[in-house]
C-alpha cells in the first residue's frame, strides 16, 4: 500500500488537505455564518447554483440558493434555524 493509500485507511486522519478536497469536490460546498451570510464556496456551488465565489461570498445564502417564490414559506425556517457549531470551527473559521 503506498503511502497515499494508507490516509484512506480507517487508522488515523483521512482529511489532510480540506481546501484541496473541497476544491475538486462534485458537490456543491456552502458555509455560512450564524447571519446566513457565506463564508465559504467552493467551485461545485459555482455550477450548481451560478453565482462566482466572489458573487456568493459575504451574501445570505437565501439570496443565492432559494428561489424567490419559495421565501415567504421558507423564510420562517431560516429565522427558526439554531445554528450549531461543527466539529473543528470556530467562529472565525474551520480547520
């Protein structure tokens, strides 16, 4: 097994290069902060959604990715969202 191999492995840390991964990844990847506004966008949410990373970032995520006839019977469930912190983010980022 070579050495790339054994990350992949269920023995120890698979995810050594998170940008990388998100970068090249087929699914759209969106993080926002605790005011819905994005932090982070990878290419595949380019494609999926079609707002550049420097269009999507800083914007609310309902601005982008929620189609404006559907706001009146979404907009009550982002207000009721309780946002929770992931494993390994802070406030100012994830590692």
């Amino acid at each position: 097994m070579s050495d790339g191999d054994e990350r992949i492995g269920c023995g120890g840390e698979v995810l050594h290069a998170p940008r990388l991964v998100l970068d090249v990844a087929l699914e759209a990847y969106v993080c926002i902060d605790v005011d819905g506004r994005v932090t982070a966008w990878n290419p595949a949410a380019s494609e999926t959604f079609g707002f550049s990373h420097a269009q999507a970032c800083g914007r609310r995520v309902e601005e982008l990715i929620i189609p404006r006839g559907f706001m009146p019977r979404i907009a009550p469930v982002l207000r009721g969202w309780r946002m929770v912190e992931p494993v390994g983010c802070s406030g100012s980022g994830c590692s």
